[in-house]
C-alpha cells in the first residue's frame, strides 16, 4: 500500500484543527466548571449567613417573649 505524498498536509491540517478544537474545549469545560464551583460556594456562604441571622431572629424573638411574659 503506497501513501500518496498529497494526504500528509491534509492529515497534518485535519489533525492540527481537531487538536485546537479539543483544547479550545477542554479550557471552556474548564472555565464553566470553575464558574459552577464559585457559584455553589458563594450560595453556601449567602446560605450560612441567612441561617446566622435566623438564629439571631429567634433569640431577639425569645428575650422579647421572656419580657413580655
């Protein structure tokens, strides 16, 4: 089986192409994925912080029950 000498830059161009779309790829999955993990960790701290001041609610909310029993 002979190769023609004319399919090795059209190999070579397919072969570079298909390697810059997989990087192109893999840095955007890359970046989304960071952007998902800050997002879940900013609605963690928002969501520590409403439980903090729920807590606070409920004991202002119990001393002004103790006062007004």
């Amino acid at each position: 089986m002979d190769i023609n000498p004319l399919w090795i830059p059209i190999v070579a161009v397919v072969f570079g192409t298909a390697m810059i779309v997989a990087i192109v790829g893999i840095m955007h999955w890359y970046k989304a994925r960071d952007k998902e993990l800050q997002y879940h960790q900013d609605l963690r701290v928002r969501e520590m912080e409403h439980q903090v001041k729920m807590r606070q609610l409920e004991v202002e909310l119990e001393k002004a029950r103790q006062k007004s029993a």
